[in-house]
C-alpha cells in the first residue's frame, strides 16, 4: 500500500526542475523581444519605402503633365516636399538631356528628412519626349 505522503511528493515540481524552467524563459525571452523589435523596425522601413515610392511616382507625373502642357522642360534640379501618410517627405528632381535628341531624363530622388542628401530612400528614374523644333515633321 502507497502511503499518502508519497502520493503527494510524486504530484509538484521539485525546486532544480523550477530554477531550470525560469533559466529557459529568462534566456529566451529577450532574444524573443529583440527579434520582435527587428521586425517592428522591419516593417516601419518599409513602409517608409513604400511611401517614398508613392511621391516618387507623384513627382514623375507631375513633370510629365507639365512637359506635356508646355512642350519643353527646364533642365536642372529642382526640389520640394510632399506630404503624404501625414508626414512631410523631402524630394530632389533633376532633369537632364539624354544622348538621344528630344529625350530628357527626369531623376526623382525622396528624402525622409531634409538633411539626409546622403541616404535616401528611394530614387526613380523616367525617360520622356519633347518635341524640338527643328525636328522634321512627317
């Protein structure tokens, strides 16, 4: 016959399997946390990129919409801002003759902030046509 002091030894945790398991959880969670936190810096940079891209694409077509209108395009770097996902985004665009006649290049480069000419965030590039007037016509 088991005797009921035994019963209940036999039913807890002993005082080493408890340190053990607080060691285990105590290593593990702040690689857990800084993991968790990589991934929040992850995801905030991207977002970042993708905002980026969208102002990008908004200044291309901004300048083609004008180049259109006007025919002609003034040569150079022009910068400004744009606001969008309630931030103010910094962008620098610069149009430039290509070896091709009639063809200009336009390089939009998007900033997070305004003294970061060094690293920006995303950078696009469109190509486009503006008639010139010696060009013979067909």
């Amino acid at each position: 016959m088991i005797s009921t002091t035994k019963r209940y030894r036999q039913r807890g945790f002993t005082l080493i399997e408890v340190m053990v398991a607080l060691t285990v959880v105590a290593v593990t969670l702040p690689a857990l946390l800084f993991l968790l936190s990589q991934q929040i810096d992850g995801t905030a940079y991207l977002r970042d990129r993708s905002v980026a891209q969208w102002v990008a694409a908004d200044r291309v077509a901004e300048v083609q919409l004008a180049v259109a209108k006007q025919q002609r395009a003034n040569k150079g770097v022009i910068a400004g801002e744009s606001e969008r996902a309630g931030q103010v985004w910094y962008w620098q665009s610069e149009i430039q003759e290509t070896p091709l006649p009639g063809f200009l290049r336009l390089t939009v480069t998007v900033f997070k902030t305004e003294n970061s000419p060094d690293s920006p965030l995303h950078t696009m590039d469109a190509f486009f046509h503006v008639e010139t007037n010696n060009a013979p016509r067909g």
